[in-house]
C-alpha cells in the first residue's frame, strides 16, 4: 500500500472516533476506550484512510504537527509504530504478531519509512483462515505512541489460557520490554496469580529474575486485569510496562481467544485405560454399539458382583461410553485411579456393607468361576460352529445371529473382567503369543492373510476388530514361543479370545447382509454399514428402508489417542493436569488440547500428522499452523504471539521442552498434551500410520 499524507487521516487517541474499531481497528480502538476508562495509556494517534472518517484532517502539515507532539520540536524522542488492522485484536482471531511493527523510530524519514513497513505487512501477510478473500490492504491503520523504556514488561492474561480458569491470571515478565516474551525468543518470569495477586504454586523463575514481579508490582497488575475487564466485557491479554519509577502502563488490550472450556464440577475421570486393548481405535456408530454397549453392561455386572460400586451409581453411568469415536472407561469406577475422597469412602458404612454381601458373593465365584469360564467357552464354540454358512442363512437369521453376539459378547466380558480380578494371570500364555508362534510357524506356506486366519483363529488375537475391513497382519521375525493351542490357554485368555471370534462372526454375518440390503442397487460398503445405529439396521432387515440421510453421514475421523485421563468440558477431552516434572519430555502447557503425529522440523515433506518442533516460538511459524497435530519448543512463554495463535488453531502446544530438536528426530511419532506439557515418543496414529486398514472392493 503507497503512503501519500493527504489519503490519510489524523486520528488522536482522544478523538471520539479512535474509539470506533471499524474506523481506526481494534488495537487503537481498545486503547482509546482504555484511555477514557482511566487506564494508564500513552497517548498517541492513529492514521487511517481518509475516507473512513468524515471532514477528517489530512495532509503533510498535519502528519508532521501530530508527529512533532509526540517526537518533540527536534524529532528525537523515539517513537512506536505498530498496525491497527481491522482484522487483528477481534474476539475471533488475535492475528497475534503477524503485521510488523517497528520500535524506536527517531527522525521524520525513519517515521514514515515505518510507516510505509508497517502498510507493506498488509500485503504480505494472509489470513490463517478464511475471511471472504485474503486480508484488503486498505483495512490497515497505523498507530503512534512514545517508545517508553521500560524497566519490567511483560504479558499478562486476565483468565488462564491455558486451562481456562477465570479465577487465575497469568503473566509473564522480563526486564526491558515486552517484546522479548511475544516474540517466543526468551521464557521470562511467569507466575499464576489469584484474584488477589497471591502466587500460585512456584511459577518458573530463573537465575536472577525472583524482584522481577514484587508484591507491589503484582498487586498493580492485578488491578489493571480487573479494571481492563470491567472497561471489555471480559478478561483481556494485554501487553504492559513498568517505567523507571514503577509506573504501570498498559500497551495493549485484547480479548483472549481460544479459551478452552473447563469440566464441570464433578465431571467424569475417564481414559482408555484397560478397554483400548479390545478395542484400540476410532469406531463408527454400528461398531459401538455392537461392541461398546456389551462391553459396558458386562463391566456393569461385574463391578456390581464384585461390589466395587453402587448400583445406582452403575445403573446411572456407563462404564464403558466412547469420545470422538473411542472407547474409553470410567477410571474410578474400574479402580484404575485412587478415590476421590478415600478417608470418606473408609467410613462409608454403606460401602462396608455393600463389600461384606460382596464378599460372600465373590468367595463363592472364585471356586465356581474357572467352570462357569469354561462352560461359556463350550457354549460360545458350539453356537460359532452351528451356524450354517451365510450365504445359506435368510436376513432375518443372520440379524440374529449379530444379536446373539452383542448378548454373548456382555457375557464374555463380564466374566473376562472378574477372572482378571479374581484368578490372576494363570500360567502366563496369551492368545496374542499363541497367534504370534502359529504365524511365524505358517509364514512360509504361501497363504494369503485371510486364508492365514481361516486355518488359524487364534491369529484373530493380532487384529482389533473392524467392520470395514481388516488391517494387515503383523510382521513377525524370531518368535521362539511354540504354540500350544488355544485350549491350554488361562481362563482370561480364553474369554478374550471368544470375545474376538464373536466380533469377527458379526462382522462376516453384517458383510452378507449389507449386500442384500443393497440388492437391486449397489452394495453397501461395509464402511457405509458402520454408520448406521443398531435400531436402524434391525429396521432395514425388517424391510423398513434404510435411513434417508446415509448416504449424507460422514465417517468420524481416524484422529489420533486421546490422554490417558482426562474430564469432557462440552465434549472437549482435558486432561487431567498431572504434571511430572523429573519425567523425560516434560515442559510447559501452552494449551490447545491433546495430540499425536509426527516429528516435523517445518522443512521439507509434510508428514500427514505433523507435529512442529522447534527450538523458538517464532511467529513466522504462523503460516504453518493450519493441519498440525502439535507443536512442541524448547523455550518460549505460553502467552507468546504463537502461543496465542496455536490455541486459536486448537494445536496441542508445550514449550520450555529441553533439547527438544536433538531429543525428537524427524520422522518420531509424538504425542503432544497441552494442558500438562508431557510429550512422549509413542505408537503412529491410525492416521498417520502405513498400516491403516483397507476397506475390500464391494
């Protein structure tokens, strides 16, 4: 954008039209309304196009008076100009750091070549995400103030960001100006303040830096916090600094974008935890409720058998439910987490009395538990052995047969669950070991996988379940285990087992019938059969029709694991923050969620699930933003400009990770949890992983 003097207006800060965000954009506009408000605020102007504000003063003369009062008669006094575009600072979208800005301007020739670089930024810079077109040049302004010295500057948000708590503000300070935080370059002092401006907890300090934010110094920037949210609406992220003698003053003012949204007093502890090894990935709709809702009323039972939990409580929450497709448990109700109130839970004489009839219950199941085991076994083998091949049975009979297999399926699991608690782990066999030694044994016979499985059952073991196909056996090399059939296998082992065979007896009896319900048109893939419900699939089999928006629905997303515990806040999983310090990969929480991909360093290919790891924040990192399953770096202030902009984009974030660009190579699959700052080389996820299942031809 050229720069003429007289297609630009002059708009002081105390000009009733600064304070208009369409006319001099929202970063002046804030100040201005701040200014009015009382809040310690340099003064300044704003130029604008001419054309935004009516009977405007323009020209040379003009500029050069506006910019002679804040320079001086002489033009030494050092000035900041920075952009007040109309698309930055908005309660939608920071744009945190993306146009320039350009400090200790002296001189009238410095003046306008900053001006004419903070206009040029409009050009450069694009819009992360779409705003009808790419950002107008002529939706910049320019605003003017006194470069101020500052002693101590920082940033400072009036709710935490980070774990979206509105009764913590967060700030982070350094000596000089704030700069240095925003630009990712330096880690700083951060603290997490009360309301009242007591510390929370250590903050991080380094070496030296312990008078940097004083009592004194809190409590000042606490009551801005306050003031600032009053004058908004709401809490702000603002830029601030303190002068030479302790005066706070407030740069600039914005609303926090991309607060999470925090669980609900009392939400749920849930994780993977013991059910990801049945059912490991992203399941469809019919893939829950065949496999999730029998495993949850199984879990049910046996949790009330053994007494571990209230009726009521069972009856009113599932144990096993699914977040964005995967199936995760109830952590207190399985015991994989200590109680929440274990000294009340101790003199709790309803559940001393609910673990005493318990008791009796479970002595006498452990001595008839290995038959009753067995017995189920024999049934579930005699029931998959009786049933004639599919293309003899009717629809009706192969819709029963898929029923009889949810029912035996919440059997199997109940079981399953109470031989783990009650008999131990036998003689130490898997089924999964067996399927590896059969595998490795039958390698060199030349069959293909699905004749490998035929001769094989057992191999069913390596494979999660899937009705849209199924993944690829595993390689096996130097497997020594020889197998000894599947019925020397321990009790739990067994019922794990059948578990398989049942699902896989479901899948094949849905593949026939998906055909069928497609006749006289074209199949219906198995992956288009997983988006229906059970009560919908049970009334097309009646001949009822299949559901008039299937061919609409969207398959749910292979997306990547979710954190081993966390709480739901409007379906969003967080993370139960459970910092470990002296554990490798631990930083700092920057926000953003949960998320697993690859190492990435922004050069080069872009793996499928990338997660960036740098060693700064650097906000020319901005463009690489869209698509990333992480972001991790090894300084940097969570309330720095990409920091801002990586909550916006819901990128899992951790800075403050040590040696993060030598301990994480390219190419390593990550896990990345913004809220602790944990990250861990883990397992690919399904996404990103070459082995993804593949769906047969119809």
């Amino acid at each position: 954008m050229r720069f003429e003097a007289a297609e630009w207006a002059v708009v002081p800060l105390n000009n009733p039209w600064a304070r208009d965000a369409a006319v001099t954009g929202a970063k002046a506009a804030h100040l201005a309304r701040a200014a009015v408000a009382g809040l310690p605020v340099l003064p300044g102007f704003v130029l604008v196009p001419a054309a935004r504000v009516p009977a405007a003063l323009t020209g040379d003369e003009v500029l050069r008076l506006a910019w002679r009062t804040l320079a001086g008669e002489k033009g030494r006094e050092p000035l900041v100009v920075r952009s007040s575009s109309l698309y930055e600072d908005t309660g939608h979208s920071s744009m945190a750091g993306r146009f320039d800005s350009v400090l200790d301007v002296r001189g009238w020739d410095s003046f306008v070549s900053a001006v004419r670089t903070v206009l040029a930024s409009a050009r450069r810079v694009r819009p992360l995400r779409p705003v009808a077109g790419d950002l107008p040049a002529d939706g910049m302004a320019v605003l003017v103030q006194p470069m101020l010295r500052s002693a101590v500057g920082g940033v400072m948000f009036g709710a935490d960001p980070v774990e979206g708590r509105t009764d913590r503000i967060l700030v982070s300070a350094v000596r000089g100006g704030p700069d240095q935080l925003v630009d990712g370059s330096t880690q700083g002092v951060r603290q997490q303040l009360t309301r009242r401006a007591r510390p929370v907890g250590d903050g991080t300090v380094p070496r030296g830096g312990g008078r940097l934010l004083t009592r004194r110094k809190r409590h000042q920037l606490v009551g801005l916090a306050k003031s600032a949210e009053r004058v908004f609406g709401g809490p702000q992220d603002m830029e601030f600094g303190f002068d030479g003698d302790g005066r706070l003053w407030l740069f600039q003012s914005r609303p926090i974008t991309a607060m999470p949204p925090r669980p609900s007093r009392g939400a749920r502890l849930l994780g993977p935890g013991p059910v990801a090894e049945t059912l490991p990935g992203v399941l469809q709709p019919l893939e829950e409720d065949l496999w999730v809702t029998p495993m949850s009323h199984g879990l049910t039972v046996a949790l009330d058998i053994a007494g571990a939990a209230p009726r009521r409580r069972l009856r009113r929450l599932p144990v096993v439910t699914t977040v964005h497709g995967r199936a995760v448990a109830d952590l207190r109700l399985l015991g994989a987490v200590p109680p929440a109130h274990p000294f009340l839970d101790r003199i709790n004489t309803a559940n001393g009395a609910r673990r005493a009839a318990a008791a009796w219950r479970v002595g006498r199941l452990r001595s008839a538990l290995p038959l009753l085991a067995v017995d189920l076994m024999a049934d579930v083998d005699r029931a998959l052995a009786g049933f004639p091949p599919t293309a003899d049975m009717l629809s009706g009979h192969l819709l029963d047969a898929v029923a009889w297999g949810r029912q035996a399926l919440s059997a199997l699991h109940a079981q399953e669950s109470l031989a783990g608690a009650l008999l131990g782990g036998g003689s130490g066999a898997t089924a999964a070991g067996e399927g590896l030694a059969e595998l490795a044994e039958s390698r060199g016979q030349g069959l293909s996988h699905d004749e490998l499985v035929a001769r094989h059952p057992v191999l069913l073991s390596l494979l999660p379940p899937a009705l849209a196909g199924r993944a690829p056996l595993p390689e096996v090399d130097n497997v020594t285990l020889l197998p000894r059939g599947v019925d020397s296998l321990p009790v739990r082992e067994g019922l794990r087992l059948r578990i398989r065979w049942v699902q896989e007896m479901q899948i094949r009896m849905l593949s026939v019938l998906a055909r069928r319900l497609g006749a006289g048109h074209a199949a219906i893939p198995p992956s288009r059969l997983a988006l229906l419900r059970w009560h919908e699939l049970v009334r097309a089999a009646r001949g009822e029709g299949l559901p008039a928006d299937l061919a609409e629905r969207v398959p749910r997303p292979r997306s990547g694991p979710l954190p081993a515990a966390f709480r739901l806040a409007e379906d969003v999983p967080v993370a139960e923050n459970q910092p470990r310090p002296d554990a490798p990969g631990q930083g700092e929480g920057a926000g953003g969620g949960f998320g697993a991909g690859t190492a990435w360093y922004g050069q080069g290919e872009r793996p499928e699930r990338p997660v960036l790891v740098v060693r700064f924040l650097d906000p020319a990192l901005a463009t690489l933003l869209p698509g990333l399953a992480g972001l991790v770096a090894q300084t940097g202030s969570p309330l720095s400009h990409l920091a801002v902009l990586a909550r916006e984009h819901q990128v899992p974030t951790a800075v403050g990770v040590t040696d993060a660009t030598e301990r994480f190579p390219e190419g390593t699959p990550l896990t990345v949890d913004g809220v602790t700052g944990a990250v861990e080389v883990g397992e690919l996820p399904p996404a990103a992983s070459t082995s993804a299942r593949q769906e047969p031809a119809a």
